[in-house]
C-alpha cells in the first residue's frame, strides 16, 4: 500500500485529538502538559506531511517536491515548544513545592 | 518623515528595544542596580522607541522577503503597545507594592513583550505572527505567575500556561492546514490565492486559527481563563494583558480576518462564527460581570464584554453594504478598523486609570472588594474620582472617551445593516452600566469604615490628572481625536490605498 498525505494527515489528526481529550480529561498538570507537548507534535507532522506531499498544479511532471517553508516552520515551532515548555515546568515545580501537589482539583484559590 | 530606501531600517525601533532589553538584563547581572534605576533605564529605552517609530513613514512596504510589512496600522499599533509598556513598568516601579527583591526581570520581562507585540503588528507571514505571539505569551507567563510564593498568583499562571499552550496547538495546526492547502505562509500570497474559492481544509485551517486568537483576546467560548488570571495576577499585570495582549490579538485578527480571508469566500465563513462569538462574549461578559464583587474580576468580566464590542466593529469592517452586489469597498474597512483603534485607545486610557487607583488602594485597603471601596470619595476624592470616570468610560457614558468608542462601534454596524448584533450591542451596553454604577455607588454614597485619608504620590498624582484629562477630553473633542486616530493611520495611503492595510481583494 502506498502511504499517501491523507495517511499522514489521519496520524495527525489522531494525535492532536489524542492531546485535546488528554489536556480535558486528565487531572495531572504534567500530563496535561505531555498531552499540550502532543498536540504541537501533531502540528508539526501535518506540516511535514504537507511539505513532503506539496505538489505544483502547473507541472504534472514533478507531482510531489519539498517545499521547504513547511520544514523551517517546524524548526521555529520545536524552538518555541521548548522554551514554553522550559516556563511551563518551572511554574509546575514551583506549584509542587507550595503545594504538594500537581492535581488541577486542587487549584482552587481562584473561583467564581 | 523617514522614507527608508533599505525597508529593513523600518525594524530599527524593534532592533533598538530588543538590543536595550538584553543590554539591560546583561547590565543587572554585574551592576549592582536599585530597582528604581532599572525601571528608569526600561523607560528611558521605551521613549527611544517610541520616538524612533514616530519618525517612520507610514508605508506600506513589505519587506523581508514578505515576512513583514510596514503600514500605517503598524506603525500605530507599535506607538500604542510602547506607550502601555512605559504605563506598566511605571506602575509596577512607582505605584504598586513591589512584586520582588531580587533581579531586575520583572522589569525587563515586559520589555520582551512589548518586543513581541511589535512584530505582532509587524508581520505579514504566520511564520512571524506565531514567533511573535509566542514571545508574547511566554513571556506573560512568567509575569502572570511572578509572585511565586503567592498561591493565587501562581494557580493564575499555570492555568494561563495551559489555556495559551492549547490556544498555541490550535493555532499551529490551524496554519498547518493553511500552508499545506496554499503552499505559502504569506498573508498577501494566501490572500491571492483564496480570491474566489476556499478549500474546506483552508476554511479548517481558518477555525482553527480563530480558536487561538480568540484565546488571546478573551472572547467567549474561549475567555475562560480571563478572571481569573485578572484576579490572580499583580495590577500592573493584570493592566498589560487586559490592554496589550488584546490589543495584539485584535491587530492580528484584523490581519487575518480581513487581510488573509478578506475575500468573498472567507468572509462567508468568518463573518457569521464572529457575529455570533460577538453576541456571547456581549451577553457572557456583560452579565457574568454584574454579580461579581471582587474590582479585578469584575474588570476581567467587563473586559470580555469589551471584546464584544470591538468584534462588531471588525465584523463591520467587510459587511456587505445593503443593495451591493460585489462586496467590501476598503473605504468601508478602514471605517471598521478605526473603530477598532480607537476603541482600543480610550480602552487603554479607561483600564490604567483604573488599575492605577487599583494599585495604590491594594497598598492600603485589606482588600479588593467593592465593599472596601466604601467612602473613600471621603478618604482620597483624586483616587475616587479617577476610578468613577474611568468605569463611567468603560460603561460608555457621553461626553467621556468610551462614549465615542461605542458610538463608532454603533455607527459602523448601523450602516453596515447589522441590526441584530446593534440589538446586542445595545442590551449589552445598558447592562453594562449596572455594575459599572456598583463600585461608584460604594465610593460616594456609602459611609466609610475607616476615615484615614489615603495619600497619593506626586507623580501618581499627576500620571492620573493626565489620565483624566484624557479620558474627558477625547470625549469632548472627538472629531479632532478620531481623526487623528484616522490621519496616523493615512498618513500616507492615499497613494497607496489598494495597497495600505493589505485589504487587496
């Protein structure tokens, strides 16, 4: 079977919605930041697939090419996961030690 | 008037306040500096900036291989992010409790913001816009959360980190769609590309991408987070969000909405999902906001509604005019988008005047209830008046600024045949004005509990009579004000009008 842009497409797709029930239903703060992690992997697949997969209408002769673009994209996004991530944990840390705990149930300082 | 023949120069005021930002943080590390004298530096290289871009031309001109374009909304919206930095910064040096004794960061923190919001309004490419909004973000969310040790402070930034890392994902994926369909990451080439026809993947893509700016500005379904980052947040903070990170959300929606999906097939899908976002966050924000009794939460509700408002002026931007077949004059966009700034401005003159007084009363008060407000029209007639003329502003009562904000807002969707979002605009106005009249009736009608008069330094003092006037004065001279919102914006588009805004069909 050849694998084909939609296929890499519906991995994506799985994933990202994989992060979205994750970051919803999980009650750990460092897994829902995994499952965050998760969503923005699934972007960058989808970029590289459409990158990998780029075709030029006008010529028939060379139906898929790299386009380039899609790939640098991917580059400024793992730079940016990694510097929200290095914030991101830090804040979790901090919370630990003023807590005790990662559970969002207990985040309950501010409410309506 | 600089008409710079290298475009690159127009990144000067970007490239300068980058170059002071870490200059400053490298500085702190060796010099042993008061707090005072880093939050003057910031300052001093805040005005540099500001002064740099205002002898810039208005463009437009895309440069860097189309990933920037300098136009008249940039060049606004640069001077607009730079005067709410030098607002910030001043108030976290001078009016608030300091936030922390050690390093200079939460001084050069909102540095790097502003650096991000700049470019937001810069960027012609999604490649710029989601590096940008990153910087942006991030960035806020160390200062969400800089009172580590203050429990609210820090519940407040983790559940802005996780709100903005999902709104991130939406985002990223939602231009991995848009770039994959059209082949190009450049606002001007997608917007050729989708003239006529909109792939339904390009029209995901679009959703996607209005989740994750609908995040940064607040509006409903997606304004979770707001009060209670508002509440937990330091005022200075808290200030910053409410106006820079809106103010960069909206100038990037603008772009998107009216730059990339302005044509007639994006606007088929965009206009009706934003009508009736608009009329939720006017309804949610609007009587969310009545029963509230903490200030801040009660201006993190009021600042929803607020995105209400200023989306109807986005969506009256495109709106097809009654009886006209083929769609969206520019004339009719660059009504829309001067409703939006000056919105924005007398919102930026109405918010920090309300969190300056906010700020200093944090000082004194046990809390930031309405009911700690009670007398204090007795205690401190400056702080008290200051804090009525500026809900009074945000309730859009005539002569003040607000007022003319709301009437632009009213005028556009009149003339555009939005009827029933005019409904909602309405009905959300006059709701408005019930909690907005909460915290004055506490102010002068109420007996105070404690009768020590509240002192107010001299140049807080004169930062607020600033701010007053300003607030009364934009109102009564609106024309004058509207169109000097307008000229900035003009300045030099009248040669260039197919061009200026990147609004070409």
């Amino acid at each position: 079977m050849e694998i084909t842009l939609n296929h890499y497409l519906a991995v994506a797709a799985v994933f990202f919605v994989i992060g979205l029930m994750g970051v919803i239903m999980r009650r750990n703060l460092l897994i829902i930041y995994m499952s965050l992690e998760m969503m923005l992997q699934a972007a960058n697949l989808t970029f590289v697939a459409f990158s990998r997969f780029y075709s030029y209408p006008e010529s028939p002769s060379r139906p898929y090419f790299n386009h380039i673009d899609g790939q640098v994209f991917v580059f400024f996004v793992i730079t940016v996961a990694a510097a929200e991530v290095a914030v991101g944990l830090a804040l979790i840390v901090a919370l630990y030690r003023l807590k005790e705990t990662t559970q969002v149930q207990n985040l309950t300082t501010l409410k309506f | 008037m600089i008409n710079a023949s290298y475009h690159i120069a127009y990144f000067a005021p970007v490239i300068l306040l980058t170059v002071w930002a870490l200059g400053l943080l490298l500085a702190e590390a060796f010099i042993p500096l008061t707090p005072r004298q880093t939050a003057w530096t910031a300052l001093a290289g805040l005005l540099l900036t500001g002064l740099l871009t205002l002898a810039f031309d208005t463009g437009p001109w895309i440069f860097w291989s189309g990933l920037c374009k300098w136009d008249g909304a940039a060049k606004f919206f640069n001077l607009f992010f730079v005067a709410t930095a030098m607002l910030v910064i001043w108030m976290g040096d001078e009016v608030q409790e300091p936030v922390s004794h050690d390093g200079g960061e939460f001084v050069v923190l909102p540095l790097f913001t502003t650096i991000g919001l700049m470019l937001l309004a810069m960027a012609n490419d999604f490649m710029l816009l989601f590096v940008a909004l990153e910087l942006v973000t991030i960035s806020f969310y160390i200062l969400v959360a800089y009172q580590r040790r203050n429990p609210a402070a820090l519940e407040a930034g983790i559940k802005y980190l996780i709100l903005g890392g999902l709104s991130s994902a939406f985002l990223i994926m939602g231009i991995a769609y848009i770039f994959g369909l059209t082949g190009t990451t450049r606002f001007d080439a997608i917007a050729l590309e989708l003239q006529f026809y909109l792939r339904t993947g390009v029209a995901f893509g679009m959703l996607l991408v209005l989740i994750g700016i609908g995040f940064k500005i607040a509006m409903v379904p997606f304004h979770i987070w707001a009060p209670d980052v508002y509440e937990g947040a330091p005022n200075s903070i808290t200030a910053f969000l409410s106006v820079g990170s809106k103010a960069g959300g909206f100038i990037i929606l603008m772009r998107v909405v009216l730059g990339v999906f302005g044509g007639p097939a994006g606007v088929g899908i965009w206009v009706p999902v934003l009508s009736v976002v608009a009329i939720l966050s006017l309804i949610l924000g609007n009587l969310a906001a009545i029963p509230q009794r903490n200030l801040k939460r009660l201006l993190g509700y009021s600042s929803i509604g607020h995105t209400g408002f200023i989306l109807v002026a986005v969506i009256g931007a495109v709106t097809l005019l009654p009886g006209q077949s083929s769609p969206l004059y520019i004339t009719d966009r660059i009504t829309g988008q001067i409703a939006v700034s000056v919105y924005l401005v007398t919102y930026l003159l109405a918010t920090f005047t309300a969190f300056i007084v906010l700020a200093v009363l944090n000082r004194r008060l046990p809390g930031l209830e309405i009911h700690h407000l009670a007398g204090l029209s007795q205690r401190s007639p400056l702080l008290a008046a200051a804090f009525a003329l500026s809900l009074i502003s945000l309730a859009g009562v005539p002569p003040l600024s607000g007022f003319v904000a709301k009437l632009m807002v009213i005028l556009v969707a009149w003339n555009h045949g939005l009827y029933t979002l005019l409904f909602f605009v309405i009905f959300a106005a006059v709701a408005a004005l019930y909690y907005y009249l909460g915290p004055i009736k506490a102010m002068y009608w109420s007996e105070p509990l404690d009768e020590t008069p509240i002192r107010v330094n001299l140049s807080t003092t004169i930062v607020l009579y600033v701010l007053i006037v300003l607030l009364i004065g934009t109102g009564f001279w609106a024309q004058s004000f509207s169109s000097f919102v307008n000229n900035s914006y003009l300045a030099h588009a009248a040669t260039h009008a197919a061009g200026s805004l990147a609004f070409k069909q």
